[in-house]
C-alpha cells in the first residue's frame, strides 16, 4: 500500500523502461528549476487557524464553471502509454472517477475521440501550434467534436529544452506507438535524431517557434471553447493575456523541462494574482506532490492545482488503479490539510493561511 505519491514512484521507476522514465523525470540542463519547483512549496510555511468547526469539509469547487470534486485537476503528459500500454484511457477513466478533469496532451498516444469516450469527467485539450495552421485548425476542429471542453495553448516551449538524457538516450517514441492526435503530414510519427532527442528534433521540424500575442487572438477567434495559456511566470505576460480575453491562465514553467533557472511556480503566483485581479481564472503546476501544496497554491490565487508527474507514477505502477490512487492519496491529504489549517470549504483557503497580517 502506498502512503504517499513517492511511494508511486518508487513502484513505477522500476517498471518503466529506463529512456521512457529518463524522459518523464528529466528537467532541462542543471535541473535547477525542477528541483526549485519542489523547495519554493517546502519554504513556504501555512499560518493555520484554530478553533473553527471543521467537522465537514467540503472540497469540491468550480473551474471555468465546471464543477470538480477537488481542486485538483490532471495535468498534460506526453506519451502516456510508455508507462502503461492503457495509457491515457487509464488517465481518463480515473480522472472521472476521482471527478476531475483531464487535460489531454496534443503528444498524446491516444487518439482524443477514444479518451473522450472513456472518460465520464470533463476533458481539455492541450494544444502544441503547428507551423501548419490548417492542420492546426483541422485539430481544434477534431477536439471540438470530440467533446473536449477547453483548449490549453502552451506557449513556453518555442523550441524544446534540452533535456540532457533525452540526449544521451536519443529519445523517441518507441516503436509501435505514434503521436494520434495530429494530422499534419509527417506529424504522427518521430523519427530517430542523430545524435539527439529525436522529440527535439520534431518540435524544431514541425511546431511554429514564431507564436505571439496575436496568436492567442487567432485561436480565440477560430473556436467558441474557453481558451487558457499555460506556460507563464510573469506577471505582466498573465496581465496581457487578460487583457486578450483568455478565459485562463496556467502559471507553469513546464516542470522544469524548457528554461532552466526559471522561477519557482508557487514563487510567482501570488504576483500573478493581484496583477490579474480576477480577470481570469489561475491554475499552477510544477511540483505539486502533497495536499498542502494545493492548499498554498489555493491561498495565492489559483482556483486549483496541476499534477503530472505523479499521473505517471500510477500509471507506471498500476494503470488505471495507479492513477486512482494517486488521486485518492492526494485528496485524503488536501482534506487533512484544509481541516489542521481552520477550513471548512475551499472559498475559507485565503491569502492570510500564507501571510497573515500583522497583530493591532
């Protein structure tokens, strides 16, 4: 029995082919920004309150009008079926069974109309733009009519990070296994790069380094879903993307994956928050991995957290079950932590649990 997600990796580390899980844990170059993601959340202290009635909590919450049974949601993750030959039907089938939502990954090795079909919860969409907008558009199109019921435009990766063993590896996807939800020529398969991550070498080939602001305008103009940007640490970048009318924000430094030293997440979503004054909706990722990670990010803004990696780690270590597990876990921890901090429901998780004010 795991006690606690690490618990999963453990388990999923020894099952998972060794270049497969090099390419789920790896972050850019030094690993700085991967290891900060996890020391910003353990530096920061809650100021719990005492004597409040906990004695039934409630911890489902709204996002972007979607009601979920915690505020915790699955993150994207590429090429889900080298943890586990289920994959990303496996993801789908816990995630709406734990009543959250999924976010389906453009790299995903499932094709979206299956997910969809499995998944009893909400589904969204995280979208790579390709250089080819037709075929860009012919896949906002196909995710529409799947059901999805939010796009998820990642806009920190230009070009990919180098992720030094995905290099040392010469990382691709394994035979048998091919990229389903893109039907741009050549997009569906990658090939080998010489001397390389054959995963870099297929973002430089084939997804558009030369997105702006004018973008985002584009894809909003092209769909009637509610469109997030996830991929910002600035708080004058999330100020600009309420300004354009994004429906929400995705403060994420892609798990340490694209621009090493890049800040801690929790470090800059309290900034982000008051600059963007509810304008739009804020989610984090990056390092979450206990229920108090969740409830500090709910204090600095975020109307929920992101978890990905540890999606991997039940995947790798049971499939579906794996995957319901950490997300059980994780839910019993949120629920402890919202009753040691004096919170009977998620709107009582406010910014003073992380700076309370000063005695008068």
């Amino acid at each position: 029995m795991a006690v606690n997600v690490w618990d999963l990796e453990a388990q999923a580390k020894a099952r998972i082919d060794r270049a497969a899980w090099d390419y789920y844990a790896s972050g850019a170059d030094d690993q700085v920004t991967l290891r900060a993601n996890r020391a910003a959340f353990e530096r920061l202290a809650l100021h719990y309150r005492v004597l409040v009635d906990v004695a039934q909590r409630r911890l489902d919450t709204e996002v972007l009008g979607q009601r979920v049974a915690m505020p915790l949601l699955v993150a994207p993750t590429a090429f889900q079926r080298m943890a586990h030959p289920d994959g990303e039907l496996a993801t789908a089938r816990a995630a709406g069974a734990a009543g959250t939502v999924m976010i389906l990954s453009t790299l995903s090795t499932t094709p979206v109309e299956a997910v969809t079909a499995a998944a009893s919860g909400p589904v969204w969409f995280q979208l790579y733009v390709y250089r080819d907008r037709g075929a860009t558009e012919a896949l906002v199109r196909r995710v529409e009519a799947a059901g999805c019921r939010a796009l998820v435009l990642t806009v920190d990766a230009p070009l990919l990070g180098k992720r030094e063993a995905d290099v040392r590896n010469g990382f691709r996807v394994p035979p048998g296994l091919t990229i389903e939800n893109i039907q741009a020529e050549g997009a569906g398969a990658m090939p080998a790069a010489a001397g390389g991550s054959g995963l870099a070498a297929y973002f430089a080939d084939l997804l558009d380094p030369a997105l702006t602001w004018e973008t985002v305008e584009w894809l909003r103009s092209i769909t009637a879903l509610p469109v997030l940007i996830k991929g910002v640490v600035r708080a004058d970048d999330a100020a600009r993307a309420a300004e354009r009318g994004v429906a929400g924000i995705v403060v994420s430094n892609h798990g340490g994956r694209q621009l090493d030293t890049s800040p801690a997440t929790i470090d800059v979503l309290g900034p982000i928050a008051d600059a963007v004054d509810g304008r739009a909706e804020l989610l984090l990722d990056g390092g979450v991995r206990r229920g108090t990670d969740v409830i500090k990010a709910l204090a600095l803004g975020a109307k929920a957290a992101l978890i990905g990696r540890p999606v991997l780690w039940g995947l790798g270590a049971g499939g579906e079950a794996g995957v319901a597990e950490v997300l059980g876990l994780l839910r019993r921890e949120i629920d402890l932590a919202m009753a040691l901090c004096g919170c009977p429901e998620v709107a009582a998780v406010t910014r003073d649990l992380v700076a309370p004010p000063s005695p008068r």
